[in-house]
C-alpha cells in the first residue's frame, strides 16, 4: 500500500520512507523524536536531518499532511483529508474526530468572499483517558 502511494508520487522506495510510512501509520500522529525513536528500536540508524529531509519529502508531495500545534513539534500523519483534531491539554494525545467539515467549509464561504481550500480545526481539553486519571500529585485527601 505505501509502495503504491510513494510510486504513484513519483518516489523511489527506499527503506527509510516506508519504514517512516510505516511508523506514522501506526502511531496515528507523530513528531519527529517519536518516529526518530521507532527507526532507534529497530535498530535503523537514521541521522535527523535526514529523517527532517524525508518528512519534507513525503508532505511536499501530499503523502502526509503535518498538524502544527502551538508550543510543541509538528505532528506527522498519513494525509486522509481534512478532519478535526482533539488535542488533551493533560497528555498530549492527538486524536482524530469523525466530523465531516463540508459544511464547515460551506457554512464559512457564506460568511466571508474568501475562497476556502481547506478546514483545520482543533478542539482542546482532557481526553477520556485522562479524566479517568487525573494527574493528582497527592492522592487523597
Ligand atoms: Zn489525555
Ligand atoms: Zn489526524
């Protein structure tokens, strides 16, 4: 699957890029030291410039889409159209959420002369996980 993708951008197969392919498939949505530390394990050794070189590579041709968040490193994941991201405040989690943004997008044409190209949305809060959880540093009372 990820050989056909990076052929039909016109991009040579090496290694690296499907091992990348691979590692961002699987991690959902992740930055650069996490994917750095999925080349580590397999024991790839991979210098970061050259893992910063192929994630350019990948994005400038659409294979992946990066989501930029304030105050922390870009996020890498597999391009799948425009959706909506949740971010938890607590542990960092970048999740996709399952809203179509058409409407957002028609909704956002009608109010402005603006042409839209595309809709990014970030929700913020604590995800399920975490208010489970939550980071107390005392237990009890
Ligand atoms: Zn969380
Ligand atoms: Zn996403």
């Amino acid at each position: 699957m990820h050989e056909r993708l990076l052929r039909s951008k016109g991009l040579k197969l090496t290694p690296q890029r499907l091992m990348a392919l691979k590692a961002i498939e699987e991690g959902g949505h992740i930055d650069i030291d996490q994917l750095h530390d999925s080349f580590n394990r397999l024991g790839m050794k991979i210098p970061l410039a050259t893992l910063y070189r192929i994630l350019g590579e990948l994005s400038s041709v659409g294979i992946l889409h990066t989501v930029t968040l304030s105050g922390q490193k870009t996020r890498y994941e597999i391009a799948k159209g425009d959706h909506p991201h949740f971010l938890c405040e607590q542990c960092g989690q970048l999740e996709d959420l399952h809203i179509t943004m058409n409407k957002i997008a028609s909704i956002a044409q009608q109010a402005c002369i603006h042409t839209t190209h595309s809709v990014s949305i970030m929700l913020h809060g604590i995800c399920q996980n975490c208010s489970a959880f939550p980071a107390i540093d005392k237990e009890g009372s």
